[in-house]
C-alpha cells in the first residue's frame, strides 16, 4: 500500500510553504517550544497528524520523512551514488528520528526512516541510471516521489 497522495501533497505543501499556523493559537502566544527546531515542529505535527487519523502505518511521518531525504538529495554535496553514507549523513545532519508525544513520552521513527531506506536501497539500480542521463535532478527526485508514492508500503 502506497502513502495516499492527499496525504504526500499535504506534507509537501506544509513543509514547502510554511506550518507556523500549526503551532500557534494566536500572535500573544509564547511557549518554550518556541525555540525548538523547525523540523522538530514539522515532525511533532505531522505525528499528531497520524494519531488524528488513527493512521497505524505512520503514513504522515513516512512522507515528512521521504520529503526531508528528498531535498537532501538534491542539497548533498556528497556522492548520492554513495546511498548508504547519504543515509548516514542525512540521519546526522538533517532530520530528528524521535519526538515527544503529547503524553510526554518518547516516540521513535527509526523503523519508518529504515523502511524509506530499505525500499530506496531496493530501487536504487532504477535511479542511479536516471541519473547518469541527461535528466535534472530535479525531476529524477519527482519520478523518485512519484514510485514511493505507488509502492512505497
């Protein structure tokens, strides 16, 4: 089963575009979180998102995920031939792999984000001869974004 795509639109377009809606009430509002990163933000809210649902497939955190390695792939000036040093790189420099839940417990992701790599590990020989063409990447990581969307599970 594929990440619905309103679901990857909604990621996208929230994470493109900005979600300080999201997180304040009102413009008074002041809270210690101010000060947490932008990605931790995106991430708290993308969960809460899947527990609104009742998603039990993580289906908003996948695509959160997906969105952020995505651009990593187009930011990196490292090898991406390189997948698994990507990988690594991208879990140091990038993303948060945990949040804290409204119940202030402790939730990680890091069976989802190794699920994202397995699946991209797996159609890696797919991408890797788009890229020795003459195609951007930019539309190598839309076609990429497009499979995951299809297949990913």
């Amino acid at each position: 089963m594929g990440i619905d795509k309103f679901i990857v639109d909604f990621v996208n377009r929230n994470i493109d575009y900005g979600t300080s809606w999201a997180y304040k009430e009102s413009e008074n509002d002041f809270s210690a979180e101010e000060y947490e990163s932008a990605i931790a933000k995106q991430l708290n809210f993308f969960h809460q998102k899947d527990l609104e649902e009742k998603y039990d497939h993580n289906s908003y955190v996948k695509a959160y995920y997906l969105h952020h390695l995505l651009d990593y792939f187009k930011e990196t000036r490292i090898n991406i031939y390189e997948i698994n040093t990507v990988f690594d790189q991208f879990l140091k420099e990038k993303i948060e792999t945990e949040t804290i839940n409204n119940e202030g417990k402790k939730v990680n992701f890091s069976k989802e984000i190794h699920q994202i790599f397995d699946f991209l590990r797996k159609i890696k020989k797919n991408y890797t001869q788009i890229l020795k063409g003459d195609i951007l990447l930019i539309r190598i990581l839309e076609k990429l974004n497009q499979l995951l969307l299809n297949k990913f599970i």
